[in-house]
C-alpha cells in the first residue's frame, strides 16, 4: 500500500493509499474507509471522523464508510 501523510495541520495524521485499484480508468472511483479499533477510544475521535467524512464529501467519487472494533460497535 502507498502511504499518503496529511499535509494539512491537524491534531489528527490520517494515512491514505491505495490497496487496490482497477485498471479500467472508466469505471467510477469509490473510496472505502474503514474506521475503528483504538480510534474508538482516543479523545475527540467523532470530531476528527467528522473532519475526515467532510473533506472526502468535497471529492468526485462515492464514499463508504465501514465502522468495525471497539466496545461502540
């Protein structure tokens, strides 16, 4: 996987990269997030996923958002 620091302030460094991408340019982008284990416990986790879900809004592609691990779910 390719690892993508943000490059923008933030109290929170989210990783990006791809883990597998199709060959075919024309099929619609879909970005996958999954989200949990210690996340869940950390301080302020629901303000940073927040953040997080609102710049990828901004983008041309569909996002999913998978939550897994923790006592939340």
């Amino acid at each position: 996987m390719n690892i993508i620091t943000s490059q923008k302030e933030s109290p929170w460094d989210w990783q990006r990269g791809w883990l597998r991408q199709s060959r075919d340019r024309s099929k619609q982008l879909r970005v996958i997030v999954r989200i949990g284990g210690s996340l869940f416990s950390t301080s302020g986790w629901q303000h940073a996923v927040q953040s997080l879900i609102t710049q990828e809004s901004l983008s041309n592609h569909s996002v999913v958002i998978l939550a897994g691990g923790g006592a939340l779910v």
